[in-house]
C-alpha cells in the first residue's frame, strides 16, 4: 500500500510568512499565516514548530516548495525540494482553485503584481515593489489615520453614497489628499470608499496599462479580503470578480502544489531536514565583497555557527564555497 504523503509549501514575504500543507490531491489540510515583523527566520521557525504540533508527528512530508522574496533563505533552513518566483506560485494556485483564470489581480502588503495567462500559462505579467499607494501597507496606514479597523474597511467603503476622489499617484499625496477631504467635511465612508477606489486606480495605472484583463479574473493575496477594494475593481473594470478560497496564502499553496507536482514526477527523495530543523539556532549576516567593481552584497546563513549558505554574488564566489564549508 502507497504511503499517503503530504506537501509543505512555505512564501516569506515582506509582511506576512505563510505555510500550507496539502495531501496528494491538493486539498490544504493545514494553513497558517503570520506577520513577518521583519524577523524572517524567527517568524518561519515558529510557524514550521506550529504546523508540526497542528499535524503531529506520524505525518510524512514527501515535497517542499518555497516562494515570495525570503524563498532562498526559506529553502535553506528547511530543505527545500522546489524554489519558485511569487508569479510562478500565484499563477500554479490560482489554475488550481479557478478553472480558466485569465487574470490575476494580486496585492500583498508591500507589493503588488498582475499576471497575465494563456492557455494555462503566464504570457505577461507586472509588478509593483517601488509605489505604497497601490499596496496593502496603503490602506494599513490610512485606516490607522481614521481609526478604523482594517477588518472594517470595507464595509465602510460599502456604505457609500458620493465617493470622493482622492489622488492615488502616490502614497503621500494621497494621504495629504484625504487629510483636505475630513478638513472640508466629507463623511468617513465617503473618504474610505475614495481611499479604495485610489489604490485601484493606481493598480491599474501602474500594472494594467496597455494590457487586455480578460476573464474570468481572480483577486488574491491579503487585501482581498477587503470587500471594498473587490467592489472597486468590479466598478473600474466592469467584470466580476473571483476571490479564491484560500487568497491569503495562494503562494504557499502554490509553492506545495509545484512541491508535488516535482516530487511525483521525478520519483525522488525530499530534501526536507524534518521540522526539527525548526529548533536550530539561525543567524543572517551579509558583507560586500571587495572582489570587482560589482561589490555584491553577500547574505550569509549561518546554524549553530556553520555555514549552511551563501548568496548574492554575480560570479559564485562565495555561493560555491558553500559546499566547501
């Protein structure tokens, strides 16, 4: 009899650390998302040790994927057997959960991103690292200034009559903008429902132009939960809008699914070191390396003071002496 396996999947990004675990027929039998806080790898160690506890001890691990902007370091600590860009996990997730997505609208809390697909794969897509007014950080600061619970902004947003228009351009302006807005006496959910519509309006500037959303479109990542950002999008763009079960940790579930698809068909061990890894001790430090003119900043991973990795350099330098150590 087939040992029943199950996949991890793991995406650090810059404001949340998320893990899934799914069976071999991608159903996510455990999902846990938690807040970076700017301590990567003390946010992934604590999550690895909660899932362990969530699934106990008798659960085999045959495959993992790591995704989203802390994916090397995720994979390092771990033992990752597949390590995929936030485009390729979005994309893997979304065909999974919506049969013929064309389009998919992502906005995590520091970035957003646009992807474009054809016949089941990505032709084009866009992303957005540098603007805060198209992020989830955006409406994090603003719902701060109004004193109102991000869980609630939506529904402020709803319950609007005249929306007001706010300068979406930029985070600052926007923000200047909506400060003039309450001094002239606009009510609350009028300047939410404006707020909203801005971030939308600079998602679409800076991601979608020039560019044909085809449906069925999917929305996803942390602020689709807001339903006032979802009404917005349907209003701009005059087409429903999907919002996936799971979009919260769509790259982590992704990251499992390409996780399984890799270990299934390359009949392979996993190189997963086992959720014990979780309690070793992990220290990130970086250095510039003097070599060339490039001066590559160097990230170096160290457990229990030995090396387990080296990135960043343009040469491999330094990555290749890993195995060396």
């Amino acid at each position: 009899m087939k040992e029943k396996g199950y996949y991890l999947g793991i995406d650090v990004g810059s404001v949340s650390t998320n893990l899934v675990v799914i069976d071999e027929d991608d159903n996510v039998i455990e999902r846990l998302y938690l807040r970076t806080s700017g301590q990567p790898i003390n946010v992934l160690c604590n999550g690895m040790k909660i899932i362990s506890e969530k699934l106990g001890k008798d659960i085999v691990i045959k495959g993992v994927g790591t995704t989203g902007s802390g994916r090397q370091l995720a994979s390092v600590i771990v033992g990752a057997d597949a390590v995929k860009n936030e485009i390729t996990a979005h994309a893997v997730a979304a065909q999974s959960l919506v049969s013929g997505v064309r389009t998919i609208l992502e906005i995590g809390g520091q970035d957003s991103k646009l992807i474009i697909l054809k016949n089941g794969v990505v032709s084009d897509f866009s992303m957005n690292t540098v603007c805060a007014a198209g992020t989830g950080s955006f409406l994090d600061r603003q719902a701060s200034r109004l004193q109102i619970p991000i869980e609630e902004f939506g529904g402020y947003a709803l319950r609007s009559s005249s929306p007001v228009r706010i300068a979406g351009r930029c985070a600052v302006f926007a923000e200047s903008d909506m400060i003039h807005k309450q001094q002239t006496g606009h009510n609350v959910e009028d300047i939410v429902n404006g707020l909203c519509e801005a971030l939308v309006r600079n998602y679409l500037n800076n991601l979608a132009k020039g560019k044909e959303l085809e449906e069925p479109v999917v929305f996803q990542g942390g602020v689709a939960a807001n339903v006032g950002i979802m009404a917005a999008f349907e209003r701009a763009l005059d087409k429903k809008i999907i919002i996936p079960k799971h979009h919260d940790v769509m790259g982590a579930y992704g990251a499992a699914i390409i996780a399984r698809e890799k270990m299934s068909r390359n009949n392979a061990a996993t190189n997963f070191y086992g959720f014990d890894a979780a309690k070793s001790d992990y220290k990130a430090k970086s250095n510039e390396c003097q070599g060339c003119s490039n001066m590559c900043e160097i990230i170096e991973i160290l457990s229990n003071s030995q090396t387990l990795a080296r990135w960043g350099d343009r040469c491999g330098k330094w990555s290749q002496m890993t195995n060396a150590v």
